[in-house]
C-alpha cells in the first residue's frame, strides 16, 4: 500500500489559515475634507482662542462725586531668589561681566563673607567655563543672598546694569 500523505500548506496559506490578525487596511475617503483641512479647520479655532481683548460695552461704574483714585503702582513680584533668577536670565543674559560681578561680590561682603565663593572673575578662571557654568555660578551667588537676606542689593545691583555689561549665550 501506497503512503499518501498530505500536501504540506505553502507559507502563504499557513499565515491565512493560522495568523490572528489581519493587516490593518488605511480608511480612505473619497470626497469630503481631508485631515490636512480638518487640521487647518482645528488650528484657527485654537487661535480664535487666544483673539485679542475687546474693550466692553458696559459703562465704568464709578461714582461723579468722588475723586479718580491715584495712578498705582505696577504690581511687583515679591522678591525672591528665583524672580532674580529669571530676571538674570532675560535676554538670554548669562551673568555680569567680570568687572560688573566683582563690584558685586564686594557689595555683598566680598571676603568677609566665608561662605560665599569668589566669583570666576580672573581672565584664566573666565575662559575656562562654559556659559552654562558662569550662569549656574551667578545663580550661586542669587541664592546665597536669599538665604543671608541680602535680594534687595542684588535687585538694585542688576537693575542698574546696562545690558552690555551682561554676558549673553554664545559670546565669549
């Protein structure tokens, strides 16, 4: 007797009878718009969002009798470690420059003051650091004055330096 035996399945037929899953076919619509319209369609409804205030219809209440009250001040940030920080950091500011941060070091007590670090003022010390380390150095020096109670002379000292008296990202 003669041994018939089965014809063995090809691949192909072994992935259609066994494999669970089916290739996922793209969902193509003919007609209509297309996602890129329906994008464009969604991004100016984000931006509708954000329109420019519109002044109001509503009349001001105030009373004829009395007086406008005085112009106030503009509301400030308390002064903390990190509003200075940020501030430093304005412009793509990295730190004063050498002779602008050394007046600052003797403001705030220079030597006298054992835990506070010299700033990286000498020319070989300057040109070894990366602006990301003179920033990280200056902010050092932000959070020693916050911890000593000394913002308020550090505020002063940079809002009296001239921007070209500040090192930026990418200059030397």
């Amino acid at each position: 007797m003669a041994r018939h035996s089965r014809p063995r399945p090809s691949t192909d037929d072994w992935k259609t009878a066994h494999w669970p899953y089916t290739m996922p076919a793209p969902d193509a619509r003919e007609g209509g718009p297309s996602l890129w319209e329906q994008w464009r369609e969604a991004e100016r409804g984000f931006e509708l969002g954000f329109a420019p205030t519109q002044p109001s219809q509503a009349a001001a209440m105030e009373c004829a009798s009395s007086p406008p009250p005085p112009p106030s001040a503009p509301a400030l940030h308390p002064l903390t470690a990190e509003v200075l920080v940020v501030a430093a950091r304005h412009n793509n500011r990295v730190c004063p420059r050498p002779g602008a941060w050394a007046l600052l070091y003797e403001t705030l007590g220079g030597a006298r003051s054992h835990d506070l670090r010299p700033p990286p003022v000498q020319p070989a010390r300057w040109a070894e650091l990366s602006s990301l380390e003179k920033r990280l150095y200056f902010r050092e020096h932000i959070e020693w004055a916050a911890r000593h109670r000394r913002l308020k002379p550090v505020a002063l000292f940079m809002e009296r330096l001239a921007e070209a008296d500040w090192l930026h990202m990418g200059e030397a």
